[in-house]
C-alpha cells in the first residue's frame, strides 16, 4: 500500500521554496533595475497624497502661521518684515484690506523659509490657504524622498531605503508640519538635503584617502584635498537650513566634525603616521573654507531683501550694513536666549523622548457635521506613536552598538554614526536650554534620523542573507507584522494629523497620555 501524496510540501522544503523565490527576486538584475526607480517613486506618491489632499483645510491661520504667513507676504510686497494691525489674521482669510504698514517689524528668524512660502502665496494670492502652505507640502514630501536616498546610500540596499520612507511618509509629525506654514518642516528638508550632499563627499573622498602605495615607507602627511564639491554643496544646503532657523547651524557644526574625524579614520587605515594633526590641522582647515563659506554666502543671501530696502528693522541702525545686521542679530540671539514665556504646550526637550506633550496646532470651532451631535476637529502634532517609541528604542539600540564597537575596536559603519550625528545634532542642543520655551513639534528635524535609525534596526532583525532560512524567515515576519500595524496606526491617526471632523468619542480614543488633550 502506498504512502499517501501530502497535500502541502513538508515545511523543510517550503522553507527552501520560499529562500529560492526570495533570492531570484533580489538578486534578477531585471527586477532590481525596475525597483531601483520604483520604489522612491511608490513611497514620494504616498508623501505627496497624504501631505496634499485638501491642504487648504483649515481656511484660517493656525497656530504660528499666524506669524509666518504675515511675514512672508510683507516680504513679498516689501522686501522685508512689516508691521501688521488689528485684524489682519481675518483679512488674510476674507481678503478684506490687508493692514500691513511699512515700518520694519522686529523678526527674530532669518528670512529664507518665509521667502518660500511666499512663492506659493504669489502663485494662489494672499487669501489662498492652499497657497501659504504650497512649499512646506512640497519639500515635506521631497524630505521623504531623501529620507529614503539617505537610507539608502548609508545601507546599500532598496529595501531599507523604501522602509525609511515608508516609515517618514506615514508619520504624523512630519504629515502636520508638511500641511502648515512653519518653518520647521522647511528646515528639515534644507538638513537633509546637507546630510545627503555630506555622504556623496564621503563616498568620493574616502577612497582618495585611503589610497596608497602598499610598497611606499607609511607617509607622515597624507594628501589635502580641494576638489569637493559635494562638501561645497553641503555647505550650500546647510547654509539654506541656517537662513530658515539657527538651529540649523547645530547640524552644520555637528556634520562638520564628521568630515574631520571620517577624514582623520581614513588616513590612519592608510597608514598616515600623523593621522590626527594631519586630518585637524592641515585638511581640516580646506574642509572648513569648503562648507563653511558656501554656507555663511546662502545665509547672507537670505537677507538680499533687508539689504536692498531702507525700511527693515534695524536697518538704518549703522552706515555699514553688514554692521547694522550684526546688530540686529545681537537683538535677535536676546530675545531666543531669554524666551521663556509659559505655553499651555510648552514642552522642555527632556519630555520629547516620551512623547508627552504632543501640540495641538489647530481646534475647529465650527467642525463639519459627522452624524452626531458632538463632534471634534483637530490638528494634532503628535507622531505615529509606534514609529516615534520604536525610533527611540532604535536610537538606543544604535548608541550601544557604536559603545560597544568602541570598548572592542572594532569599526563601526555609517550606518550606526550618521543618525546618531543626525539625532545629537537636532536634539542635544535643546537640553542645554530648559527654561526656554520650546515645543514637541521641533522634534519634526529628529523624525527622519529616528526612522533611519530604525530601517537599520528592522534590517537586523530581519536577519542577513547568510543566516539560516528559518532564521531570515522569522525575522522578516516580524518585520512585515510591524510595519503593518504602521500603516493600521496611521490610518487611525490620520483624521487628528489632516483636522477630518469627527465624533468626540473616537477623537478621546487619540488620547493615549494625559498630555496629549
């Protein structure tokens, strides 16, 4: 009597199936070069849906924008930042007389991400909401896209990429501050555009370094290089980040000790005898006048409007008026330093890492019927509560693994030390100012590091093509699991982060801490 045929193969060889298919389809050439190009472009159409859809709901300023979108169309129409009268947020939303007079307004950030909003209120008129927050969704969504080119090039692999973005795409903190007129979300993009420009000089400089002659005695000195020009534009892009806000000049600072201590790695594995003093005193000088000059020349740009006009603030303080806007600066770093007004959503950065005190950057007082009698409309920066925890942990998990690669010198990849670069540089400089008045939605500049952090994470956890099948199969389970309970988190989400109207009961169910009403 024969054995009966099973119906299903046994699970050794389903396993070795599933490897068989898994591997012809990463490794077809065919199928890479269609993802190559796919998947950015799968995840940037995400962004842009979910940052673009009735962007001009709400139709009244909200939030800062009361500030940000006044200033921008006074730069419009005057070259510089204005002063405004009574009821000018109700004139922006009705189109009645604009109440803006020429004396010059004191201003305490740079003009560059006000210019850009302005675009769009030149292209949809003072009175378009859509228009005010035009730029900020469009570079909120190209952030996406060099999320995941950062991801990418840090990884070398697609997927890691695609997961990056995917994981930016579907964030509540970036998708609010790409749907208002802040500036913040405008900084993010000028940052990552930098830390991009910064890994392409990596990737082109660092062979350069560690070439050498195996036969030649080991050199004293190795060589200065000049030609970068992706280090130029780094310091272009990061200049842009610094005329948006100062707190760019963080990331400037940070990613430019990167350079040097990159620099200075290099030349020890080539066998630079003086590795240290040659990367900080003799190429350190040249990469400082490559990104540091490129980026003082966008930022002085920035204020082509003050310049050429009489009527800026402060700008008839001195005949020199590089000397009048230096003054004005002094005025300007006075007022952050002593900030320190209380804000129903103020929240000191040691808060951020727990989430808090997320802020609410609009309440409708007029929602939308929903079919009940009590309804709620907001707009809620709050993150997407498992991409921004699991980042946390990530960050951490990260931070050891740098530690312990430290303590048993071993070397440890861009991969590790650029998000944790990224995350010193958007987050440690806020704890040194507890009492200043700060906001959880500066954390918007952190997001893309987090995720970053935790693409590499996943990618551990899913295991390495020469792990055992049942291992890689395990791991890359739990991994498709979490990033669908993501895409289940943000849909949840979605109407507090895009203001839906809704019944106050499924609106209290957003509510996961005390702090976030």
């Amino acid at each position: 009597m024969t054995a009966p045929v099973p119906l299903l193969p046994a699970p050794e060889e389903r396993l070795t199936r599933y490897g068989r298919l898994r591997d012809r389809v990463l490794l077809d050439p065919d199928w890479r070069r269609s993802l190559r190009w796919l998947a950015p472009l799968v995840v940037t159409a995400i962004a842009a849906v979910l940052r673009l859809i009735n962007i001009g709901h709400p139709h009244q300023l909200a939030f800062d924008e009361t500030y940000y979108v006044k200033d921008a169309w006074s730069l419009w129409t005057l070259g510089y930042e204005g002063t405004w009268g009574e009821g000018a947020n109700d004139a922006f939303v009705t189109l009645q007389q604009l109440p803006l007079s020429e004396q010059g307004s004191f201003i305490v950030h740079p003009p560059l991400g006000k210019w850009l909003i302005a675009l769009g209120m030149a292209i949809g008129g003072p009175d378009n909401s859509a228009g005010w927050r035009l730029a900020t969704a469009l570079l909120g969504t190209a952030s996406v896209l060099l999320v995941y080119l950062i991801a990418k090039t840090l990884s070398g692999s697609i997927v890691v990429g695609t997961v990056a973005g995917l994981l930016i795409a579907l964030d509540g903190l970036s998708i609010v501050l790409s749907r208002i007129a802040l500036l913040d979300g405008i900084l993010t993009f000028f940052v990552l555009l930098g830390v991009l420009f910064v890994l392409l000089d990596r990737r082109r400089t660092i062979p350069l370094l560690e070439r050498r002659d195996p036969e030649a005695p080991d050199p004293f000195w190795g060589p200065i290089l000049w030609r970068r020009p992706w280090l130029i534009a780094a310091g272009l892009a990061l200049g842009a980040a610094c005329a948006v806000k100062w707190s760019g000049l963080y990331v400037l600072a940070a990613f430019g000790l990167y350079v040097v201590v990159t620099d200075a790695l290099a030349r020890r594995r080539a066998g630079v005898i003086l590795w240290p003093t040659d990367a900080a005193f003799r190429q350190g000088p040249v990469s400082f006048l490559l990104l540091v000059f490129p980026a003082l020349a966008v930022y002085l740009l920035s204020w082509t409007g003050w310049f050429v006009t009489a009527g800026g603030y402060d700008r008839q303080s001195d005949a020199n008026p590089l000397v009048a806007l230096w003054k004005y600066h002094q005025s300007m770093l006075g007022f952050h330093v002593g900030l320190n007004s209380g804000h129903p959503y103020a929240s000191p950065a040691w808060e951020w890492p727990f989430l808090l005190r997320p802020t609410a950057v609009w309440v409708g007082t007029d929602p939308a019927p929903c079919g009940v009698d009590h309804c709620m409309a907001v707009i809620s920066a709050v993150p997407n509560p498992l991409i921004w925890y699991a980042g946390v942990a990530a960050a951490v998990f990260l931070l050891y693994l740098l530690v312990r690669g430290w303590v048993l010198r071993q070397p440890v990849g861009p991969e590790i030390s650029v998000p944790l670069v990224g995350l010193a540089a958007t987050y440690i400089p806020w704890l040194l100012f507890p009492e200043r008045t700060i906001f959880q939605f500066y954390t918007v500049v952190m997001v893309p590091f987090l995720v970053i952090a935790l693409a590499m994470t996943l990618r551990i956890i899913a295991g390495r093509r020469e792990d055992p099948l049942h291992r890689r199969q395990s791991g890359e389970r739990t991994v498709l699991i979490f990033l669908v309970f993501v895409v289940l988190v943000s849909a949840f989400f979605y109407p507090v982060w895009a203001g839906i109207s809704m019944p106050y009961d499924f609106w209290r169910l957003h509510n996961w801490l005390p702090g976030w009403v």
